[in-house]
C-alpha cells in the first residue's frame, strides 16, 4: 500500500542540519570496513574502499571468487562507489584480509576506512592520476587515520558529476587548465600538480577544526556555525600556493548515461546496486573496470563504437541495465530485510521500477540508507509492505 503525500521539504538528514550541528557525537565511528566487519542479521558484511574506482581485471576476478566462496555469491555497490560483500561467515575475516591484500587492495590496512573517494568515472588520465596520488598521501600520513570512515573526497574532471556528491574536499579540473580546491563553500585555484596535496592539506584544516569545535565532527557540514576551517593556513603549511576564487559555484552535471560512450566505452548500471558473482566476471575481458558511485560500472578502452556496442549487447544479456530509458535506471534501494534488522519489510523484493522523471529510492526504515542525492521520489517503508512515498530534496 502507498500513501502518496505532497512534495515535503527536505528529507530529515537535510532539516536536521542545525541540529547536526550542534550535536556531540556520543558514539565512535562505527564505518565498516573490508578489515573491520560488520555483523548483520544475513551474516557479516565486509565494505571494501576502492578510492580511484579502478579495478584491474584480476582483482574483479578475486572479488567474484571471494564472494562465492566466502560470501552470499552477490556484491553491493555503495553510493560512494565502494564494493560489499554479505553473508560472510564467522571467522572468514583473515581469509579475506589475506585475498585482498594478495590482489593489492589494501595497500595500508591502518588507512583502509579513510580511503573515501569519489572520482569522475570517465575521467582521462590526468584527474585520475590526482585520485592515486591523493590515495597515496593519505595512506603515507598517520593523522589521516583520524579522519572518519564517512568522510569524502571528490575528484571531478570538470563535468560535474561528482562534484555533485556532496563531499568534504572536492577537487575539479578548471575549464580552461588548472585545479579547483573546493571546501565548505569556498574554493581556490591550485596548480594540477598541488592538486593532490592541496586536497589533503584541506582535509588537515578539517581535522583541525573539527578539534577546536570539539563536538566530534565527523564531516564539515557537522562543523558548529561559525567553526573556521582554516584551508588557506593549512596550504601555506604545505607550501600549495593557492588563488581564492570568489563566487566559483560547483558544476553540476549527471552521471554517465547507461549505454556506449564516445568510441569505445560502455556504461551499464546494476540493477538495485547488487551484482551476481557471474555479473561481476561478465565485466571482463576490460582494460580496466571502473566502480561508479551511482551504482554501476564504466569500461574504457574498447577497441571500437562496434565493440563497445557488442559488450553493451553481451551486459544486456548479463543482467545489466544499459539503457536510459530502463524502467530501473534511476531505482535504488537500501539493504533491508533481510540484511538490516531495522527493515521493517523486504525493501528490494519490494522495489518497484520508476514512474516519474526523478531518481527514486526505497528504504526500510528512516534512516534512508544509500539516498541520492538532489531531488528524488522517497519510499520508506511504514510495515510489511507498505511505503510512504515524498519527494525529497531541491525540486528546482
Ligand atoms: S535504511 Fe534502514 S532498513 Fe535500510 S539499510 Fe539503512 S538502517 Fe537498514
């Protein structure tokens, strides 16, 4: 049963960000982590970082495997383009570690949960080359490791999709060459080589921040009204020469669209953001695989529009959505029941494919795990298989 109601104001997060603000964190940062698993009511849940979203092939290959044999046989996608795996059993957790650590997926397990980053999956080498090298000056510092498993950064190629996701540190490539730092509302110009470390320089000022505040921010937005993050002190400690840009609004731009891209690349979503093991492996042969935060996979480097049209055909035929005008591109859900003991019904056997023109999300309880972000249609579920239904976030 739905009970429609009108468009609302913002979902609860959003209103309850005064509230947020002021508030002490009681609790510590309980984030799961590919080391640090978290027990759910379908077994243990393991969420594994992928920081540039680049998979090489036989770390696809070793993910696939480890699911089935340690696992459920499915992998999740976070919204922030991370990789789960459920259902593991009890005392698989080394084997695991020792899986991931032989396929070069935990290159410091001290920093495995800060590794928070999303990337412009289609993004040429240059942006992604500021995405490894921020992943590497984060796993080489120890304060880093006081960062909070949620918070974010974005590196964006300029088209905007990712810098969109409403992170800590966003850093853009500008239109016309060069960097753009952007933090709390306020952005300067770096040169793309100290685009890196401008990046973590920021997030230094954050941490600081968030000491002075002393409410145990997690995130900026968490930051008291009035709490300073201090960036442009921080990047002259880091001797990152940097122009304030006045005014400078991010760009705001989509995802890529399910189907073949430019020449040789193809983008596919996966259905509710949970793939088989067989789905998974479907994705190769490819260069590379890259995990996108909106629930899906990109594939560059394919030999031709042709071959990218027959590997969009073959993914079809796997499972995937590929196309815009899917009944499902734009559906997601939470885990619910039977993962989430807080569900109060089977959110993704309830799912249902899109009607209207916005994203729409469904959730088994308030909490809205995975929600889009922008404006989309909000289910939560109200009992067993009953939904309430708004629409959430800025409509204009
Ligand atoms: S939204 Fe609620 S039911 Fe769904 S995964 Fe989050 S806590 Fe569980």
């Amino acid at each position: 049963m739905l009970a429609a109601m009108p468009p609302s104001s913002p979902n609860p997060q959003d209103r309850g960000e005064a509230h947020i603000r002021d508030r002490v964190r009681e609790r510590g940062d309980a984030c799961p982590g590919a080391l640090r698993l978290h027990r759910a009511d379908d077994g243990s849940l393991a969420r594994l970082r992928v920081p540039t979203g680049v998979l090489t092939p036989r770390q696809v290959t070793v993910l696939a495997d480890a699911s089935d044999r340690l696992g459920d046989g499915h992998l999740s996608l976070t919204s922030r383009g991370n990789v789960e795996l459920r259902g593991l059993g009890d005392g698989c957790g080394a084997g695991l570690a020792d899986l991931l650590r032989e396929a070069g997926l935990l290159p410091s397990e001290r920093h495995e949960r800060v590794r928070n980053m999303v990337v412009s999956p289609l993004a040429g080498p240059g942006v992604q080359g500021w995405a490894a090298r921020l992943d590497a000056l984060l796993c080489a510092e120890d304060w880093t490791t006081e960062l909070s498993g949620r918070f974010l950064f974005a590196v964006d190629d300029g088209r905007g999709d990712v810098a969109g996701l409403a992170a800590d540190v966003t850093l853009l490539a500008a239109p016309h060459g060069g960097a753009l730092l952007h933090v709390a509302d306020r952005t300067w110009r770096v040169a793309p080589a100290d685009a890196p470390r401008a990046a973590l320089a920021a997030a230094g000022a954050f941490l600081a921040a968030a000491r002075r505040a002393g409410t145990g921010a997690w995130r900026v937005r968490e930051l008291p009204a009035g709490q300073d993050v201090d960036v442009t002190e921080h990047l002259r400690r880091a001797a990152v020469a940097a122009e304030p840009v006045p005014e400078a609004a991010l760009p705001a731009g989509g995802p890529p669209p399910p189907g073949v891209i430019g020449d040789g690349t193809v983008s596919v979503l996966a259905r509710l953001g949970r793939v088989s093991s067989a789905q998974f492996r479907a994705l190769l042969p490819a260069e590379e695989v890259r995990v996108t935060p909106w629930r899906g996979f990109v594939l560059p480097g394919l030999a031709g529009r042709a071959a990218a049209e027959e590997r969009l055909r073959a993914l079809d035929g796997a499972g995937f959505i590929t196309r815009t005008d899917s009944p499902w591109t734009g559906v997601t859900a939470c885990t619910g029941r039977p993962g989430c003991a807080k569900s109060l019904s089977d959110v993704r056997a309830d799912a249902r494919p899109r009607e209207g023109a916005l994203p729409v999300h469904w959730s088994g309880c308030a909490r809205r795990c995975g929600h889009p972000q922008g404006a989309w249609t909000d289910m939560v579920a109200t009992g067993e298989g009953a939904y309430q239904m708004t629409v959430q976030g800025p409509t204009k």
